[in-house]
C-alpha cells in the first residue's frame, strides 16, 4: 500500500483509532491507543513518549544506576517518530491498524538507547560497505492452559502445559488444541509476520517457529511482534505462552536461534557462497563467522540478556556453551550451512528466545561485519563431533554477571555499539543481576532450612 492508502485506511477505518508500540531495552513492546485524529496530526512529525521505558526493567520497577534517565531527570518525554512502512492490520481486533516506531534525540538524530535504532546504525555499515543481509529469527517457546490470574494464584509453579510429555515434532500433538496451533500460523500471515514452519518441540507444550526470511529491519520488526502476536493470540484462546529462555532443570531450554547471509546489492549474489571451496564457504563467509567468534564472547548480554538466558546455556541441552562453530552441527554455537548459492548461511544458536531481536540481530551482524572488516582468517578448525567438550576457543561466560563485566569493559563492544550505548545497557544487566541476587530463592529454602 502507498502511504495515501494507509492513512485512508486510517481515516476510515470505524474503530477511528490506532495502536502504536515502541520497543524497549528488554524487547518488551510498549505502546497505547491514539485516536485516528491525533495519529494523523503526528504521522510526518515527532510525538512524546515518556522514556521511562529506557528507565526501568521488565516488571516496571525504575532503575537507581541508569544514566540516560532516572529520577534525576524527571522521566521527560523522549521524541518518537512513526514508521510509516511498519503498518499492518491486526487480525484479532477488527483489522485496527497498527504501527512501530523508533526515538530520536533532540537533535532528531538516532537515540543512542533505542535497540531499533541501533541496529538501523548497524545496517547503514553493511549498507555502505555493499551488502544487502538477510535475517531471520526462529523461535521455541512454553504454551500452558493459564491465564495471567491462575499464574499469580499458582505462584507461578505446578502449571498445566498445553499438552503433557515431550512430542518433537509431532503430528499427532499438532492436532491437540488445533485451533490454537492455526490461529498462530494464520494470523501471523495476516499480520505480516509470515511462518516458514510451526511444529511441536521437545518438552510439554513447546512450539517452535520460524519466520521467513528478510531484510533485517524487517526480520527484527516481525520476531518482535511474533512474540507479542504469540501472547496475545493464546490469551483469546485460554493459553499463557512463555519464551523464558528456560522453564526447568529438567528440560530443554528456549532458544531464538539468527540465520543470517550477506548479499551482493548490486549482483544479487549470495557471497557467502563459494562452490570452489571444500566447505562451499566463501574467505568473506569465513571472516563473518570469525568476527562472531570473536565478538559474541564480549557482547553476549546482547543475545543472552537475562538471569535465566544462563540457564539454557548449559551442557546436552540443546544450547551451546563453547566457542566453537562446525558444518551443520546442533552442539556448537555457530552452525554454518553453507548449502546452496541460494541457501548458503551462518546460524547463531547462542542467541535465546527472550533476547531482544533488535538487539541480537545488531550483535550479529556488527560481530560479523567486525571480522570482515579486519579481514580476520578463520583459524579455529570446526568442531567434530561433541561441541561441549571443545574449549580449544574457551567457554562463554556462565551467568550475566560476568558477561555484563566483560562487555562493559570490552574495547570492541564500544567500537562496535558507542560508548553511549554499551554504558546504559551494561547499566541495565548489572541492575538485573542486583535484582536476582537479593532474592532467596526456593532452592535456597530447601537446601539450608531444616539442615544448616
């Protein structure tokens, strides 16, 4: 549609209002209703939006050690700006249209801690340097028979999964509750947020999806709103959806594995494909992957952004915890597929299911940008065989702790992202980590009541 035809559409629509979300720092979409009539008015122009959303965490408590913004500034209003381009029409309310939007600063210059800008600032890079990337995100996630009062009833435990035992892959528990199961492969076509895949995972009520592939923008906008999308479409039908990283000791965890290539603009020609070569891996192919190596161990609270993103990275659960990359390998964290000269591409499997998509595309693509612009050389031999038992290129750090330390301190974390940046969302997983460690938890109770 032209933008004419969106704001018809607008006008026109009955329910004469629009919904409008911005993302922040956790990837929580935040957002309101306006009336058709103040949406039109600021459409081409900036709008207020209080950046408090850059000024707390994800359960609306403010931070005490943020810099951008705090008590000590008031919680003014931060300049929004709509993106036209993201329109669609949300299929469970009556086609109301529905927009993103990004923050400027004052200078309506791109607002240092706004994930959706930033990985705009990153794709500029790969823009100016003549690659077209193409994305995309997939997605496992907990479906339980709740609702948002039984959770808080229940404490949050004992819950009714969606269906019980594990069914990978499995038709027979596809057909279980299918109303639900089409309701989310439908709807997310309507809303432009198509499927290439929707199947049953390993574990009591796990779904896996994978997006089609896009530019990146386009692919972040669409994982952010699939988690969103996915929420809301279980609400209508009795269902609490959970993409926790992980759920349970006892079962696999929740991944939000990137495919990513770079392409030729002007040739149209996938360069991470070399049909001369023994692997079919192009040398630009190879430093993209080494630039993740050597990137992901610093920047890691960008695609392992929680407590318990710590607890998914773990041995013989489906999550890698070495530095380590391999030909098609489900225990390494980089999993090349070279494939064909249309499917060659690298998948990052660290990256977990409750990570930012703005964040964790930005982090691959500027980690593997990083190495084709230092023309690093693929030295690390891939991984054959068991990926946890290689540490040839060390282990990832164990909790967010330490690997907030590491990217605060990392030189490359503030070459890569700015100084701006790298400081206020450090700021904000050492706040998580301060959270989490005053809490006595139920492990604690019943490991040292009675006994010690």
């Amino acid at each position: 549609m032209t933008n004419k035809q969106i704001l018809d559409y607008v006008k026109n629509h009955p329910s004469q209002k629009v919904k409008v979300a911005v993302t922040d720092i956790d990837g929580v979409l935040r957002g309101k209703y306006m009336s058709a009539e103040k949406f039109l008015s600021v459409v081409d122009a900036d709008f207020g939006f209080c950046d408090v959303v850059f000024g707390w965490d994800a359960g609306d408590i403010a931070y005490d050690n943020t810099t951008y913004t705090g008590w000590h500034t008031g919680y003014p209003d931060a300049k929004a700006r709509i993106d036209i381009s993201t329109f669609r029409k949300i299929p469970w309310e009556n086609d109301v249209p529905f927009f993103l939007g990004d923050f400027v600063n004052k200078k309506t210059e791109p607002l240092h801690v706004c994930p959706r800008q930033l990985l705009k600032t990153i794709l500029a890079q790969a823009d100016k340097a003549g690659f077209a990337p193409y994305f995309s995100q997939e997605f496992e996630w907990f479906n339980f028979e709740e609702t948002p009062q039984t959770l808080q009833q229940k404490n949050y435990t004992q819950l009714s999964p969606l269906t019980p035992g594990m069914f990978g892959y499995s038709i027979l528990r596809s057909t279980y509750r299918n109303d639900f199961f089409n309701a989310l492969f439908d709807g997310m076509k309507k809303f432009d947020v198509p499927l290439e895949g929707l199947h049953t995972e390993t574990g009591p009520g796990v779904y896996e999806a994978a997006i089609t592939y896009s530019a990146p923008l386009l692919a972040a906008d669409r994982a952010v709103l699939f988690k969103t999308a996915a929420k809301e479409i279980a609400y209508k039908h009795g269902i609490i959806a959970t993409f926790m990283a992980k759920i349970s000791e006892n079962l696999p965890g929740c991944s939000g594995h990137v495919h990513q290539s770079l392409w030729d603009k002007k040739s149209t020609k996938n360069l991470f494909h070399d049909e001369k070569d023994k692997n079919k891996m192009s040398t630009l192919f190879k430093s993209y992957l080494a630039g993740q190596l050597l990137c992901l161990p610093e920047i890691l609270p960008m695609v392992a952004p929680t407590i318990n993103s710590y607890k998914r990275l773990v041995e013989g659960a489906w999550a890698p915890t070495t530095v380590t990359w391999s030909v098609d390998n489900r225990t390494v964290a980089l999993r090349a597929l070279p494939g064909g000269s249309k499917s060659s591409r690298l998948e990052t499997r660290v990256v977990g299911s409750d990570s930012n998509p703005y964040l964790a595309m930005a982090a691959c693509l500027a980690a593997g940008l990083y190495g084709i612009k230092k023309n690093l050389s693929l030295k690390q031999p891939a991984t054959l065989g068991n990926g946890y038992r290689d540490e040839s290129n060390g282990r990832f750090p164990k909790n967010l702790h330490d690997a907030t330390l590491a990217m605060r301190d990392s030189k490359i974390a503030n070459e890569l992202f700015g100084a701006q940046f790298v400081q206020h969302f450090t700021q904000t997983r050492e706040w998580e980590w301060r959270q989490f460690s005053r809490v006595v938890t139920d492990w604690e109770l019943k490991r040292y009541m009675e006994i010690i």
